[in-house]
C-alpha cells in the first residue's frame, strides 16, 4: 500500500470554493498531499461579497480534533480563520495536546485590501496563543505591519518586521511583499528563517482581481511540503512558486473577485 502524506488545515469554509478551507485543499491535493480539515467557521457568498457567516460551536471544533487525532497520522498543519477568542484558545489548546506536527499560521487578520478582521480581544489572543505556536507564520503586508506594530517602506523594514514576529514566538517568518500598488514591478517577500538568516524570494506583479486563497494557498503549500519533512527553505520556495504559477493562469470562475488556478499550481509542482 502507498504511504500516504498527510495535513490540516483548521479554518473557515467558503461557499463559493476560492478561499478558506476549500482552497487548502486544492492546495494539498495539488502537492499530492491528502488533506482532512477543522472547521472553525463557514460564510455565505460569491465571487461578489460575503453575506453572511456562522461561527462554530467550541465544543465542535474541540471534538473534531479529538477524532482526528485518535485515528490519522498529520504530520503538518495550518491555520486560516481563527474567528474570535474562544475559538483562538480552543485551537490554542488542543493543538499544544495532540501531535500534528509543525504548524503554519496563516493569520487572517486583515485583508490583502487592509481591512480588520478581527475585534481587538481577539487580535491580541491571537499574538499571545496562536503564534508561539507557529513553526513558519505568513502575514501579507497589511498584517505584517499590524502584528510587527510598524510600517514597512523598504526591505529594512521587512526584515526588522519579521525579527519582532520572532520576538513574538514563531520560529520562521515570512513577511509578504506589497502587491495592492498598480505600478509595481514584483512582489519580494522575505523570509526569516530560525537560525537568524534569511533570503527573499521576487517574482513579477501581476494585475487581476482573480487572487482569492492566494495566502490561503501559500501557506497550505508550506505545511504539505513540511509534512513531506522538507526544510522551510524549500517549502517556502516551492509555494512561492506554485502560487505564482495559479496567479499568473487565471481561472473565469466567478464574474468578480474570482480564484487563483490550482490545476496551474499542481503542473509547477511536479
């Protein structure tokens, strides 16, 4: 029998297939990794806007990783949508409990059009619980500049960024270049790695509206490649450019705010 890889992601459903959950698991599949899920959150909407959302019950979320982890061998997994307090400590909790392996934050707290996300409790419980525990955080720009309590202008500031999210507890970090600016060449993320060095990673701007799960996405990549027991280094790499590969392909799925293309991920990833 085939060994099987295997990952989770803990995060919100969206309906329409482009985002959240949905886009993780195109990811994992598309890495050839078999993905189970935590759900934590769903909403109601399109390519257009979100209309509505349910948050899941604490106790529900609790008992999906008891089951989880009573049965399937996860060596990595990843959070999206950590929707208020009690779900950000339930997550907190039973994630220090059972043995998921390394985790990838994906913080969700502002959008990449820099919109809040969060109430304030529930930012600040998501910097004190969520990322100590984070084996490799994401933040987009917007983020970055929030949990790092700076603006970032220049590469400089990208690097001292990503010390101060160390300073907060996560091993490595990856502060995401700006790509909201239509003039722009390339997108430069940079990427802190635990040892202290770090490298940066440019790849060229592309103009659409068809980025959801974009983030969703990178960091779903970066936790299929670290249950593969590669290093940081090569999973941030290969999801940078499987990304840009489903960016760079768009998808006609939607009429507005569409997805990116994970069948164009899949082909980089081989």
């Amino acid at each position: 029998m085939q060994e099987t890889i295997q990952a989770l992601t803990i995060a919100g459903h969206d309906c329409d297939g482009s985002a959240g959950m949905p886009a993780d698991l195109h990811a994992f599949f598309a890495d050839g990794v078999y993905g189970h899920g935590i759900l934590t959150a769903a909403v109601a909407g399109n390519s257009y806007d979100i209309t509505a959302q349910q948050v899941m019950p604490v106790d529900f979320i609790a008992e999906q990783f008891k089951q989880l982890a009573r049965d399937f061998d996860i060596r990595a997994a990843k959070t999206g949508m950590l929707a208020n307090d009690a779900v950000i400590d339930v997550v907190a909790d039973h994630y220090r409990e059972e043995d998921f392996g390394p985790l990838v934050v994906d913080p969700v707290i502002i959008t990449k059009h820099g919109a809040m996300l969060l109430e304030q409790s529930a930012y600040e419980r998501f910097r004190e619980r969520i990322i100590p525990l984070a084996t490799v955080i994401t933040p987009n720009f917007f983020e970055a500049q929030k949990l790092a309590e700076m603006t970032i202008n220049s590469r400089a500031d990208q690097l001292k960024a990503a010390k101060k999210l160390q300073a907060l507890g996560a091993k490595n970090v990856v502060v995401k270049g700006a790509h909201h600016q239509e003039q722009q060449e390339n997108v430069v993320d940079l990427v802190l790695l635990e040892d202290g060095s770090h490298f940066w990673l440019t790849k060229p701007f592309i103009s659409t509206t068809r980025l959801n799960g974009t983030g969703d996405s990178f960091s779903a990549i970066i936790a299929a490649e670290l249950a593969k027991g590669n290093g940081v280094y090569k999973a941030v790499s290969r999801a940078k450019d499987a990304v840009h590969a489903a960016i760079a392909h768009p998808l006609d799925a939607g009429h507005r705010f569409g997805p990116i293309n994970h069948w164009a991920a899949q082909k980089e990833l081989k």
